[in-house]
C-alpha cells in the first residue's frame, strides 16, 4: 500500500501586513508521517509506503473577513424560516383544538346531559307539585318563580302557577 500527503506550508505575516509562505521543517513533517503510519496500518514488511511532501498550495490563505455586529432585530434567513415553523405549529393546534377536540368534548357533554334520571325499573323520577300534585322532574330544573319554591320544569312551573291563581280566584 502507498500513502502520499501534500501539506502546505507556514504562512506569517511581515511588517508591511503581507503573508510570506515558509516550508514546515522537517521535524513536523517526520511527526506527521508517523500519524499516517498509525493511521493507515503500516507493514514495512508487506512493503508500505508513506511520503509526506511539504509543497506550497496554488491559493494561500484569505484573510479573515470583519465580524458584522448582530442586532436584536437583525434576522437571518434561519430566524425567519424558525419563526414560520412556530407560527404554523401555532395554526395547526388553534385548528385542531377547533376542529377536533371541541366537537369531541361538546359529544361527550350533550351525551351526559341526554341521559335521563330514571329509576332503575326504568319508571321517570316524580315529586310533588305546588297543589300536591305529581311532577315529573325534568333534568335540567329551575327554581320555579314565587309560590312553592320548588325545583321544577319551568314549563310546569308555568302551567302549575296558571292553575294556582285560577284556583286562588275561585
């Protein structure tokens, strides 16, 4: 097996701010050959070959650009496209709680106000009126406006306060 490396050399800067390019000595370039050595799994006896050539690069270094200042309201493109993501997320989850979970809960709340208070003979549960008569108790029972104070239906409360003035008259 033969391994080459091609390495650069050592670029420094001189008085006047210009880069000068100077070879690796020789020192380095031993050391890095070992790294290959142990990298590739070197055999002398199977007959491998590593070649570790300092050689200057076509393009040296570029200088480093000047870090721009990031404001607080200076968004990249990354910021712009995560604050779409979360403004989608949010849409999704008010539509889902509208469309999903609101029928949902509004089904199981109007399935237990539509069941009846039966007795367990399945026979309507009554009590006693304002003229001592039997009522059917309704589910959703209001207090009755004056006379008894009676839980009852207000169509019953109505009709039952009719009959109680009709009969107060007479």
């Amino acid at each position: 097996m033969s391994v080459a490396v091609l390495v650069d050399g050592v670029y420094q800067t001189n008085d006047s701010g210009e880069l000068i390019y100077s070879e690796r000595p020789q020192e380095e370039l031993d050391r890095i050959a070992a790294l290959v050595r142990s990298a590739v799994g070197f055999d002398e006896q199977r007959g491998d070959n590593v070649e570790v050539v300092n050689l200057r690069f076509a393009q040296g270094p570029v200088a480093d650009l000047p870090e721009s200042e990031v404001g607080l309201f200076d968004f990249t493109k990354d910021d712009i496209l995560y604050m779409v993501e979360l403004g989608v997320i949010v849409v999704i989850s008010i539509l889902l709680l509208f469309f999903v979970v609101r029928p949902l809960v509004r089904k199981v709340v109007a399935e237990e106000e539509k069941e009846p208070d039966a007795l367990e003979d399945g026979e309507q549960q009554m009590m006693t009126g304002a003229e001592g008569t039997l009522v059917p108790v309704a589910r959703k029972a209001t207090r009755s406006t004056g006379y008894s104070g009676c839980l009852m239906p207000r169509r019953q409360a109505r009709i039952t306060s009719s009959r109680w003035r009709r009969s107060a008259r007479s």
